[in-house]
C-alpha cells in the first residue's frame, strides 16, 4: 500500500485532497464559481469576450414555461437540453432527430414530448444542480462534430478538456462516447479519455474504466496518433479563459463543429483527475512548473509557448528533472 | 505563512486540552476508568404540569429505605411552593402547595439512593389485614369461577400466583379473565385483578411499583409487580415471568393502589424520571479535591448541570468522536456515503435499536423505498412533492414494520420509530438517482458504504470507555477539534484512490 502510494507520489500524481487543499482552495475564489457554476453565464461572459460557443436557442426558468416547450423546439429538428447548474454531465439530453410526434436521443432510444417536458421540469427543481437549487434548462445548437473523430466515437459528441492552470494549459485529453455511455463524454459513464501531447495535438492512449486502451471498444479503431484539427485554436482558446474567469485552475471543456471549428461548451472550477490517468503522467511536476514560473507567464503568448516547450508528451518521461 | 497559523492554532489547542487532561486526571484525581458496578444512582423525577391562576396542589409518591437501598440524600426543587411530606406505614407523600400560579409549572425531586447489603431488617413484618374483595354479581362469580380453577392446579399461594399470571399472559383463552379484565390487557389492570383475585382466597397481598436501577436510563419506566405475605415474610412475584423473584436491582417506590403522582388545580401532569448511577465514588473524591483548588473547574463543569441534560451531554460528546472517524473514513480511506452526516444519525438511531437490528431495519425500509421509489418515477412528479410523498410513504413504511414486529413478537421492531425519517427520505431518493444514471451497482455500493461507515461510527460511539472518558473529561474534544484541522489540510492520496490510479505506475 505505501509502495503504491510513493510510487504515484513519484509520477507527481495529484489525488482528490491535494487538489482541493492545494489548488482548488487556493487559486479559485469562491465568489468567482457562480461564474462557471452557471453555463448561461458562462455561455455570456465567453461571446462577450469574443470565443465561439455554441448557439442558444432558448432558455426555461420556470415551470410555467414548460408548456410552451413543444412550440420553441418546432424549428429545430436536432438541439441539446441541457441543466445551466448541471455538474458531470448528468442531466444532459442530445437529441439528434424527430419521427413523427417523438425525438431520437442520440442513444437512438425514443423520448415522447411528455417525458422531454418532465425531464425540462426536473431541471428546473434542481435535482441535477450542485446542492439542489432550482436551475434554468437551456437548449442549444447541437454540435456537429468534426469527421476526423467519425471512427473512434459511438454516436454522441467527443469533447476536449484542457486543464488550464494560473492562464497555462497543462494536461489535455480529449473524451470519446462509448456504447455504454449512452453517447455521452463523460468518463464515469464509461466514456473514453485519451491524453493529448500538448505541443503536438496528437492523441496518446486512452483510459476506459481505470483501465489503459489503444482502440475504441465499440469501433476497434486505434485512438493513439490522432491528429486533432484546430489544436493552435484549441490552446488559444482554452488559455483565453484564465482571464475570462480569473479561476487560477480550472477545466475547459470544447468541442470541434465541422463548420464552426472550435466552441467551449463549459467551464469548470473542480475538474477531475482522470485527465491524468489518459495521459499516463502526474499533474503535480508541470503544477509546480507553471507555479515558479507565473511571474514571467503574463503574455498569452508567452503561456502558451511555455506549455508547448515543456509538457510536449516526450517530457512525460519521468526521468526529467521536476520542478520543485 | 498560512500553514505555520494552522499549525500554531492546533499546537495550542492540543496543548490546552491535554494540559487540562493532565491536570485533571494526575492532580486533581479524576478517574481514566469506569467503575465497573455502580453502587450509588441518582434518581430525578421531573413534574411538569399547567396552572390556571387558582390554588395548586401536587402531590408526589416518595420512595423510602428499602432492603436493598438506602436513601442517603434527597431534594425538592421547587421555587415559590410549599412543601410537605406525610408518612404512613406503607407510603411517604409529598405535596406541594401554592395560593396562586399560572402556566407551566415545574416541580423536582431528586435522590441519591446506596446499594445496602442487610440482608435483613430487625424488624419483624407484622401480619397485614386483609382487604375485603370488592367484586360484586356477574365479576364475584367468575372471579370464584376462576379461582376454584387455579386452586385446583396449584400446591401452595406460592405456585397459585404463578398459575394465576401465567393464565394472565393469554386472556382470551379464559371467557371468566375476558370478562374480569373487560379487553383492558395493560399490566396495570392485570394486577389490580391479581390484587382483588388473591383478597377474596384470603391470601395478604400489595402491589409494589418501582424502578430498575441498572444503567442509564433518561426516561426511566415504573415496573409493577405483587407481593404476597406468605409464613411471615413478604415474597415478590413478577408479573411477566410469574416466577418468585425479583432481580435485585429493583428499587421499590412506593406501594398499593395510589396513583404515582396527584394533581389539584392544574392539568396536564407528566412526569419524567431519570435514573442514573452517581458520579461514582473516585469522582466525588476528585471533585471535592477541586472544590479546596479550582472552585471555578466545577462551577463551570457539566457535574453542575441537572441530570436529564448530563444524560444528553453524554451522549451529545460522543458525536465529535463518529465525526472524526467519518472525516478518516471519507478524507483518508476515500469511501462514498450519501450525504455528508447522515452516518451520524444514523448511528446514534442504532443506540436505540442495537446494531443488528437497525442494519436489518435500515435495510428493509431502503429497499422498500426504493421499490416505491421507482413506481414514483412512472408518475413524472415534480421534485419537492415527490420527495414529500416518499416521506409520507417512508413514514408509513416504518408504521407498517412496527406493527409487523410487534405482531410477531420482535419488540426490537418498534424501535424503527426512531429512525431519522428525512434522512432516510433522502437517501432513498438520492440511491435511485445515482441508480438511474450511474447503476445499480454504483447506487448499492454507495449505499452499503453509507450503511458500513455508520456502523462503524455506532461501534466507535458506542465504547463505554470513551463515553465516560469525554464526559469526565470534555476538553479531549479539544484534541479532536486539532485533529480535524489538521485533516483539514490533509493533501495526501486516499486509500481508494490508489487503486484508482494503480493503472499510472505500470
């Protein structure tokens, strides 16, 4: 046990307490989580700045408007609902098409107006939202995703996390829906995450159930040595965040449209610690990095030339010396 | 430079608390251990009734100097009443008396009773009279009816009173008891029968009421049972068992048919009675000791408070110890448990229903709920008046188990009264939610880890040792508050997660 134990500690592994104690608590404010705590605002706060989100086409506040549902999604045949609190993905419905008076979730399943209109209301009553507040439903532009993906996804949209810490991408992986993920990015649904080398672009192995792949279990096609499309942008993006927020460690969430190119979906102020495991590397070393060096880290530019020179998958190697 | 505060403010605050520890334990003599057998006990009885602006008068049974105990002290609090006590040869009563008092009232009486072991008193019991039975007609003949019937089974008084309750424990098998009881099967009419039962075959007999004095109790429940005078001396019999003999930790309180307690002028009377051994003979030596040297120590000590709130501190000291034990569990080891205290609760719920019980109890009423649970999701209702539904329903679940062990004879059963209701509420809508969307094995391994951390926490907060040691010495709670600060910054992996990320050293 202990061996174990040394042993993550020497790949630089950050466990649940040390992020919290470390870092959540120390470089994210809490006065500044509502604004990620709430995609509408976020949503706001990224077009404002000028970053591509996806398109809203409408909001539900209150139980009232539930009924007026049916109406505001008539002119959209494909679009995602989705709980503007929602944390891990939970309470999110994709729905890719319609027959006759029902929608086709990206699952494939059917889902009737009366169970949409019920799902709508359970959002709204909070229980999809971090404590229980009441919560709004937003339903928006339904990402098409980019065909280099085509093969090593099960339906659904496979998405890009990019931790980015003090305004400096530091891990990337990107998210890909399996069959037992019913279509959803989301790891402990049983989505698949595969590392990204930050200089290159190029996907690394991939993480399914704490377990290490090379080919997608539905697809069979390997998911290492992907090139992802728009990388530059995806950095550019992601790191924009730092100050769009002001969070000093957070999570940012995007997707590649095939016509749009990169969106952000949401942001997150607690990202989890899977994203290592994907990569095979500990965040701790390049944390630390990024830590000594922040004086001279205030230039976008200069962010991201400094993750491209230091956290490239080749400086994975344990055997390179770590920051201390 | 933040850590460093951190530090400083645990370092003293361990020192404070283990300074006082010592001091205490080493200088002043507090006991580190119980005593193991209790020969004193305080017994506190609270009246508490409502005047309306007349003259009260409130009279209370008192006990006296049994065979057994010895009463070495006693009190009356009672502010603005007049006090007196009347002696007769069976009874001591104590009435108190006002001219004028309006809303709640509330009267104590507190004693302190010793374990004597005379075996006998010099005193020779002198033959009582004989109370004339005061059945009449239909009940006179059925009770002879009845009578003419044990007599017939039975050798001596002795064994006659034991026939006479074993019929007793099945009424309805007997139309001449069904008759005499009139479908009142409360202990308390059975032994007012016994009494008229046993006067019209001539035997001397009384009925003596008392309390058990075995261990903490903070709502003690009067225990009744008869005595007949047999060759001279008075022989007990319990009323449950028939049998001849009456543990002897049964402190007798008063005797006959009067009530325990008496009101004139008031209304609503009740009464609560605490019984709990005395701070044993170590801690009185230890308390006088800091009488002479910190006077301030014990004014402000939980000694100085009344009985009934020394028993909720009891057990109120032993939550910070399943909170620490919960703060390991989740912050160190890493297991998930639904709702951040709800293993508390749960686990002071078990200290009234027994470990077994209550994970049987626990168990049958979540999975019940959750069997309702998914019918509920059918109906698509919003989610406050599901969840007030399913707390409807989970209170109606625990009503039904109740019942159901009562019928069959498991008396434990009724305990699930004292489940925390809403917290079970929530833990059943939350287990479906995460059933729905992460499984059913996610749900039920969450839910067997809510369910293992609070028996834990039961078994932790539960060691008699600790619980004296916290109360003898509460500023140990300074200690845990150290700790959890300390856990506070604890940056180090969980156990769980290194299973989790074992993938990462391959």
């Amino acid at each position: 046990m202990f061996a174990l134990s040394k042993a993550l500690a020497k790949q630089g592994v950050l466990g649940l307490n040390h992020r919290n104690a470390g870092y959540t608590l120390w470089h994210n404010p809490r006065h500044l989580f509502p604004l990620v705590d709430d995609k509408l605002t976020t949503k706001q706060l990224a077009e404002a700045a000028g970053l591509a989100v996806p398109k809203l086409y409408g909001v539900i506040e209150i139980e009232r408007q539930v009924r007026g549902l049916s109406n505001l999604l008539k002119p959209y045949d494909d679009f995602v609902i989705k709980p503007a609190q929602g944390s891990g993905g939970d309470g999110i419905v994709v729905i890719t098409g319609r027959r006759s008076h029902r929608y086709r979730k990206a699952s494939g399943h059917f889902v009737t107006q009366e169970g949409l209109d019920h799902h709508v209301s359970n959002i709204l009553s909070g229980l999809y939202s971090l404590g229980g507040h009441p919560d709004k439903a937003l339903i928006e532009y339904r990402v098409q995703f980019d065909p280099v993906f085509e093969a090593i996804s099960f339906q659904g949209i496979p998405d890009i996390r990019i931790i980015i810490f003090l305004g400096v991408p530091v891990m990337a992986m990107v998210r890909l829906p399996t069959r037992m993920s019913d279509g959803k990015a989301n790891l402990h649904q049983g989505a698949i995450g595969a590392g990204i080398d930050l200089a290159t672009g190029r996907t690394l192995s991939g993480v399914w159930k704490n377990e290490i792949v090379t080919e997608h279990p539905d697809t069979e096609q390997s998911i290492t040595g992907v090139q992802i499309p728009h990388w530059e942008t995806l950095l550019h993006q992601s790191a924009q965040c730092y100050e769009l927020t002001g969070l000093g460690y957070q999570g940012v969430d995007l997707v590649l449209d095939k016509t749009q190119g990169p969106l952000i979906l949401e942001l997150n102020a607690r990202p989890g610690l899977n994203i290592q495991i994907a990569n095979q590397a500990g965040l701790l070393p390049r944390l630390q990095m990024v830590e000594k060096e922040s004086k001279n880290l205030i230039k976008l530019e200069d962010r991201l030339a400094f993750a491209t020179r230091h956290f490239a998958a080749s400086s994975n190697d344990p055997s390179e010396p770590r920051g201390q | 430079m933040n850590k460093r505060h951190l530090y400083l403010l645990v370092l003293s605050l361990s020192a404070f608390g283990l300074g006082l520890f010592v001091y205490k334990a080493a200088v002043l003599q507090f006991p580190l251990v119980p005593q193991t057998q209790a020969e004193l006990w305080n017994v506190e009885v609270h009246l508490t009734f409502f005047a309306k602006n007349k003259p009260v008068k409130a009279s209370l049974a008192l006990p006296r100097n049994t065979r057994r105990y010895a009463i070495v002290d006693e009190n009356f609090i009672s502010q603005g009443y007049g006090l007196t006590t009347v002696k007769d040869d069976e009874n001591r009563r104590a009435t108190w008396s006002i001219r004028n008092a309006n809303g709640k009232q509330h009267l104590y009486y507190r004693a302190t009773v010793r374990r004597v072991e005379v075996a006998d008193l010099h005193t020779e019991p002198r033959m009582p009279d004989i109370a004339i039975s005061p059945l009449l007609g239909a009940q006179l003949a059925a009770a002879q009816a009845l009578l003419a019937d044990i007599k017939e089974k039975s050798a001596d008084a002795t064994t006659m009173v034991a026939e006479l309750f074993s019929r007793m424990k099945h009424p309805n098998a007997d139309p001449n008891l069904q008759l005499l009881l009139a479908k009142d099967y409360s202990p308390e009419n059975k032994l007012e029968l016994a009494t008229d039962i046993l006067d019209l075959a001539k035997i001397p007999n009384r009925i003596v009421h008392g309390v058990r004095l075995a261990e903490f109790q903070r709502q003690a429940t009067i225990v009744h049972w008869l005595q007949i005078f047999v060759k001279g001396e008075w022989k007990s019999h319990h009323p449950e068992t028939g049998s001849p003999d009456i543990p002897s930790n049964y402190f007798t309180w008063w005797r006959g048919l009067q009530p325990l307690m008496d009101i004139d002028g008031g209304d609503k009377l009740a009464m609560t009675m605490t019984v709990a051994p005395n701070q044993e003979e170590a801690i009185q030596a230890a308390m006088y000791h800091t009488q002479l040297a910190t006077p301030e120590l014990l004014e402000f000590s939980l000694f100085s408070l009344p009985l009934e709130a020394q028993a909720v501190y009891r057990i109120l000291l032993m939550v910070p110890l399943g909170a620490l034990l919960l703060l390991v569990l989740r912050n160190v080891i890493g297991i998930k448990t639904f709702g951040t205290f709800m293993p508390i609760l749960m686990a002071l719920a078990f200290r009234e229903t027994q470990l077994l019980w209550g994970v049987i109890l626990f168990s049958f009423v979540v999975a019940l709920g959750l069997g309702v649970r998914f019918y509920l999701e059918h109906l698509k209702l919003l989610l406050v008046p599901r969840l007030a539904s399913l707390l409807i329903i989970v209170i109606l679940l625990m009503a039904a188990l109740s019942i159901l062990s009562h019928k069959l004879g498991l008396d434990r059963g009724l305990s699930v009264a004292l489940f925390p209701m809403v917290i079970l509420t929530m833990t059943i809508e939350r287990m479906c939610i995460v059933w729905e969307e992460r499984g059913a094995s996610e749900s039920i391994q969450q839910g067997l880890g809510s369910l293992a951390v609070a028996s834990l926490t039961y078994v932790a907060m539960t060691i008699p040792y600790m619980e004296h040691l916290l109360f003898v010495f509460p500023e140990l709670l300074l200690l845990f508050l150290a700790g959890t600060l300390l856990m506070g910054r604890y940056s180090g992996f969980r156990l769980l997660e290194l299973r989790r990320f074992k993938a990462l050293t391959q």
